[in-house]
C-alpha cells in the first residue's frame, strides 16, 4: 500500500481531502492508497442524513466550526487538527469485505503499540471497550473508499455540542453520557502526534506517491461538488407521514412519505445506516405508487433483497418500522 503526500502542507478545507479520496480512486487505479490528514475544527455528517437532525448549526456558527457532507453512509462527526482522519482507497467492488479488512489493520496497528484494541464488527475501533475511531464507507465503479476519525486528541466540549445525537441512538447505547463511551489515544500512549502518524505510515504503509500541482488542480475541480448548498443541505424531503426507528445492526432510519388517498406519491430514506446500493431502485421506486398497506408493501418488496441495498437490513424490518 503506498502513502499519498501533497506537495506542501497547506491548510486545507475538510472536502479537499474527500476530493483526493475520489481522484485517487479514480486515477491511481492499480494502487492501494492510504494518506492521513487533519481538519480545522469540522462536522461532517453522512451521505442519507438530514443535516437539522444531526448537526447543531447555530453552535457551529458561533464556534467558527465549518460543516459539510460527504458521500459515505454512517453517523455524523467532529473533527480538528487534534484528531487525525484516515482515508483507504483500493480496488474493490466488495466493500463490506474491504471495510472489515481495514477496520481489522487499523486494530493490528494500535496492537502493535501494546493497546488493547479491537474492531466491533461495524464501524468502530475501541481501545479497552471505549470508542477511539470511527469509520465509513463507500464505492465508485472498481474502487471502495473507507475514512474515519482516529481520535488522537480532540475539543470533547464541541464534539458534544456540535453534533445532535438522537434520543433514539443515545438510548440502545445505554449511555449516561457521550463522553463515558469515548477515548483518546493520548490517554493511553507517551508519543506526540507526529510520532504516531510516523507509525501509522510505516506499519501499513511500503512506499510513497507524491502528488504534483497539475493533481492539486484536479482535486480542487472535484472538490467544488463537495461545496454546493444542493450538496451540503440537499432536500427537505416531502412528506405527510414520518416513520423513524433504530434498527439493531443497522443504524437510525428515518422514511417520509407523502401520501395521496394513502398512495405512496414520493418517499426519501435518510440515516445513518451504510449504503451499498442505489436507494431509488431497491426502495424508491418500488414503493412509489403503493398502497400504504402492510401487504401491499409486502408484494411490492418481493423480490428485491434490501440487504444488497442498506448494509443488515432485511424487508421485514423495513416493513416492521413502518407499520409498527
């Protein structure tokens, strides 16, 4: 696997470095690349999540804490120049298999610093039971792209008030609080930041690509899709009837639909649930024009696996958080 470097340290703005994600996929097509990076103090909410459910805008605002989205499913997140975020891109069409091999390398690093890390088998790196990195995915056409947080250090006041986790997800963690749930790793180890990227690099890591400027230029020119208010806020879905759940295995869904004489006209998918397929083919369009029945539903769903679609989800229980 080979480290990608920029050819300067310029501080750069949080979708810069999902733009490098994406031209490394799609350029350096025959290598696996890692690179390490650290924002100015950012939210970064997920691909399906509505962005005044997950993110305290008004607090952003007055702490200066730039926020954005990106195309990877999952949670919502906080992070600044204390924490330092990974991003793997290799070729793959297979990315649970992918995420699971990089969440399990990331484990075996911090192993090797005599850390009792582990992986939980979704999206999360603990050290000692308590969560010190989390992580997402996502595909284009031959590649799978994963990135996460690996908490170094970090402002625990705005990861609290920066992010709005709901009642639902704060609750089937049992959690009297965030902070009891989460570590750092400068609790654990006696090396500075540098030291620890200095080992990330060499343990996973067996050589380097240096970008030149001609490639900063590409990066930017894929960044502006990163920055349009389309993008970032997308929107409001339509909806007379909201059905919201957390689905063990799966994450926080929320469904709205908008219903004419109980017939399904539009309906939109948000949460932070990991996406592997195309929504509008496997739940959109099959539900459009259905009777807002459980049985109708029923029929319409056969056929069609929504694990292929939402990573764990089975049609019963999409079935179940809507009728139930």
């Amino acid at each position: 696997m080979k480290y990608l470097l920029l050819p300067n340290d310029a501080t750069r703005i949080l979708p810069f470095y999902l733009a490098m994600e994406e031209y490394a996929a799609r350029i350096m097509a025959d290598e696996d690349i890692f690179f390490m990076w650290q924002p100015d103090p950012t939210v970064i909410f997920g691909r399906n999540q509505l962005i005044d459910n997950e993110v305290n805008l008004d607090y952003c605002k007055e702490h200066g804490i730039a926020v954005y989205r990106r195309k990877s499913g999952g949670g919502c997140v906080y992070a600044d120049r204390d924490n330092i975020m990974f991003s793997y891109i290799t070729r793959s069409d297979n990315v649970q298999l992918t995420f699971s091999r990089y969440t399990h390398a990331v484990a075996e690093m911090l192993q090797g610093l005599g850390l009792n890390a582990t992986d939980n088998g979704r999206n999360d790196i603990l050290i000692d039971g308590l969560k010190v990195s989390g992580n997402a995915f996502y595909h284009i056409p031959g590649h799978s792209i994963v990135h996460g947080t690996m908490l170094y250090d970090t402002n625990m006041e705005h990861m609290l008030n920066a992010i709005t986790p709901s009642s639902a997800k704060l609750e089937s963690k049992g959690v009297e609080s965030v902070r009891s749930r989460i570590t750092t790793l400068s609790e654990h180890l006696d090396m500075s930041i540098d030291d620890f990227k200095a080992h990330v690099k060499a343990t996973l890591c067996d050589g380097e690509i240096v970008l030149n400027d001609a490639d900063v230029a590409q990066i930017d020119a894929i960044m502006q899709s990163y920055l349009t208010p389309e993008f970032i806020y997308g929107n409001n879905p339509r909806c007379n009837l909201v059905k919201t759940g957390r689905i063990e295995g799966v994450g926080e869904m929320q469904v709205s639909l908008e219903l004419n004489h109980n017939v399904v006209r539009h309906i939109d998918v948000a949460g932070d649930f990991f996406l592997l397929g195309n929504l509008d083919d496997g739940i959109i369009a099959p539900l459009t024009g259905v009777i807002f029945e459980r049985t109708h539903v029923q029929q319409a769903l056969e056929g069609v696996d929504l694990g292929k679609i939402i990573a764990n989800l089975n049609n019963q229980q999409l079935i179940n958080l809507l009728f139930d």
